[in-house]
C-alpha cells in the first residue's frame, strides 16, 4: 500500500508508489500548494528566482497569494502577478520581513481533464473576489474592482479584510451571492473573497466518461433540427421572417439617398422612417425611386391620401411622390412605416405609408398614403427628401423573406 510524508521543507509532498518516494508536484501525478518563502535583503521590489531553500518562484497567475510578515496582500493592488516566475509592484521591502509566495498549482489526474480542459467545460476550481470600498458598510455583493461577480459556494470561501482572513463566525455567507460583515468596513478598506468550488478529484469521470454524458457533434445533429431542416420545418416563420438590409442615420440633409439596397432576393420591402428635427417652412416628405441610370424624377408618381387631426379628417390626390408631413405649421418630427411593393420587378412600384406628425405648435397628426410609379422601372434604391427645407433622422430598410 502507497504511504504519503511531507519533507521537512514543508514545500513538497511525496508518495511511496512501492518502489521508491516521488514527489507528487510533478506531471501526471496529484499536486497540492507549493511555498516561497525569503527574508528580504532590504529595497526589493521584485521577487524572482529562488527563494532561501533553494525553491524556484513558479505560479499560475491567478492561482497564487502573496503574504508579507504573514499578511495577504491585496492582488493587482499591492503587487502584480502575470508572469508565472517573477512578482512585481511590491512597495520596497525592509531588511528582515519576511515574504512568502503560497502557488496552488494546477490538477493533474492521469486520464482526467487537464485544468485548462475542465475550465473550457465548467469553470475554475478557485475564484478571487476584489474590491476597495468607497463606503462604510456591512453588505459585500455585486461586481468587484475587475467587474466580476461576487459567486461562492457557501461554506468554502475565505473573506479577508486588509489581508486579514476573517473568522466564519465574523461574517454570514450563505446566499453564494452576499457577505455580510458583522462588522462595518470604512472608505478604502479592501475585501477580498477566495473561494474553492467543489471538485472530487479521486471520483472524477474520465475524459470517455465525460464525453458519454453529454451529446456528441454528430449526435446532436441528429436529435435537434440543423439549420436547413428547420427552415423547411418552420417555413411559415422563415417566410413571414424581415431581415436587416440598411441603417442609416442623417443630420440636417435636403435629400438622402440609398442605393443598391433592392435586388431579386427580395420581391417587398419594409422602411422604418423616424425624423427627428425638420427645418422651418410647410414640408412634404417625398421619395423617388433610383434606376441603374439614375433617380426617376418624371412625373409617373401619384399619391392619394387621408390626413386626421383632433376630429377633421380630409383627404386629397396630387401627382407627386409624397409618403408623408405636410402642415401649415411645419412638423418638429414624425415618424412612418411603409411597405414597398416590386420595386426590383419591372412593373408598376407601390407604396403603402402610415404614421404621423407633430407640428411645432404640438398638434399631433395621423396620416395614410398609397403612392405609387406607375411606369415599369426597376429600382435597385430610392432617395427621400424635403419638398422646401432640410431633415433629419433615421432610416431601417428590412426585406420580406420570400
């Protein structure tokens, strides 16, 4: 039967394996902490290299704490931890004090995941929480310094203040979201909370095992739909579906125009007009379809519309391409939805426009058009603009799926 011993030193433990005594710090077997402990020669900053019984600085960054005179100092505040080998920012040693680096290194089971493996699948097994209060208070919760969330398993964390480890009996934490102290902390107090999650390294699953428990590549594909069979599936959502194809914003323009934005995938379109802020004078918003040779500008555009505000409702028809607002006091915003029909098809293109505006003396207005170009053009944009002053907004172009 294997026997275990720890060497004097207290840095290594090893196992008899019936042959001989092999530490158990090294690969492919179990590790526990390793320690560096050296008496400052005064004026260090840096710690590096071997400590005095001859034990070289290795860590994993993250996995490591840093005690001075057998206090624990604060992590990326009072000293800086990223190489592995070397500790720096420490504030200049004096001669004499002592400082000791604890290293928790990494598990290493054979025929077991590696930590980087298990990490990637579930999370690390040791987590540290930092913050400096800007608050006397008792209630320790939320994102700390480094914008993590305060998460431990309750019964296994460590709760420092200052680099002092609290007594359980100083503090409640059960809810694996919130401390509270028994006693307040002050502005600039510093808390930080270790804890270890729950891992059973001897009665762990094998890397087969694992993999047993949760479906394969092939085997999901096989269980839940692909992408292609639940478009055939769920046809009616895929058909009825709209799909981003143009975001634009614009500041105090005349006229703004979109092009390459229709084309055969499409045969109807959905534009989402919002103006914001629109010049002084009485204005239409008029659009004009854009050709491969240019912006159709002739006359084959009619409209008829139905404008409501308090109780009157009038209606008019002119030839001319306007989707919407028109005030004897000119509208301070106003926003339209409008379908487009067959603009990429060579026929007659329509427009369906609903919405409203808000004049500058604050009447609201409701407004419905039905335009449309009645000559057989294809469209690949269309341009909108101002009858008599300059606009600003948003415009978002989705196309119908077919």
């Amino acid at each position: 039967m294997a026997s275990a011993t720890i060497l004097q030193n207290g840095k290594v433990l090893y196992a008899y394996n019936g042959t001989s005594w092999v530490p158990l710090n090294t690969t492919g077997n179990l590790v526990n902490s390793t320690r560096w402990q050296k008496v400052a020669a005064g004026g260090e900053t840096t710690l590096s290299g071997n400590d005095d019984s001859g034990e070289s600085l290795i860590y994993t960054p993250g996995f490591e704490q840093v005690y001075l005179n057998g206090v624990l100092l604060a992590r990326d505040s009072d000293y800086t931890a990223t190489t592995g080998t070397t500790i720096t920012g420490l504030a200049a040693l004096t001669a004499g004090y002592i400082v000791e680096v604890i290293a928790y290194n990494n598990i290493n089971v054979g025929n077991t995941y590696t930590q980087a493996q298990i990490d990637n699948k579930i999370a690390n097994t040791f987590e540290r929480w930092t913050k400096t209060v800007s608050a006397s208070g008792t209630v320790i919760s939320g994102l700390d310094d480094n914008a993590v969330t305060l998460d431990y398993t309750a019964g296994l964390e460590k709760v420092y203040v200052n680099g002092i480890l609290l007594a359980p009996e100083e503090y409640v934490a059960t809810s694996g979201s919130v401390v509270t102290l028994d006693e307040a902390v002050v502005t600039n107090d510093i808390i930080q909370i270790h804890t270890l999650k729950n891992f059973r390294v001897p009665n762990t699953y094998t890397i087969a095992q694992t993999d047993d428990q949760f479906l394969t590549k092939t085997s999901a594909s096989s269980t839940y739909l692909s992408q292609s069979s639940a478009s055939s599936t769920y046809a009616p959502v895929a058909a009825g579906g709209l799909v981003l194809l143009n975001n634009t914003s614009f500041t105090t323009q005349s006229a703004v125009a979109i092009d390459n934005v229709f084309s055969s995938t499409y045969d109807d379109y959905k534009i989402l007009i919002g103006i914001t802020a629109v010049g002084t004078g009485d204005v239409d918003l008029r659009w004009y379809g854009r050709t491969t040779g240019g912006i159709d500008v002739t006359t084959n555009y009619v409209r008829e519309r139905i404008v409501q505000y308090s109780t009157t409702i009038t209606g008019s028809e002119a030839a001319n391409s306007t989707f919407g607002s028109s005030s004897t006091n000119y509208p301070t915003y106003a926003n339209y939805q409008i379908d487009l029909f067959n603009p990429f098809i060579n026929n007659v293109t329509t427009l369906v426009s609903n919405g409203g505006f808000v004049t500058n003396a604050g009447v609201p207005y409701q407004d419905r058009i039905f335009s449309y170009n009645g000559a057989s053009n294809i469209f690949t944009g269309f341009k909108i603009f101002s009858s008599a002053s300059t606009i600003s907004g948003n415009i978002q172009i989705y196309g119908y799926r077919k």
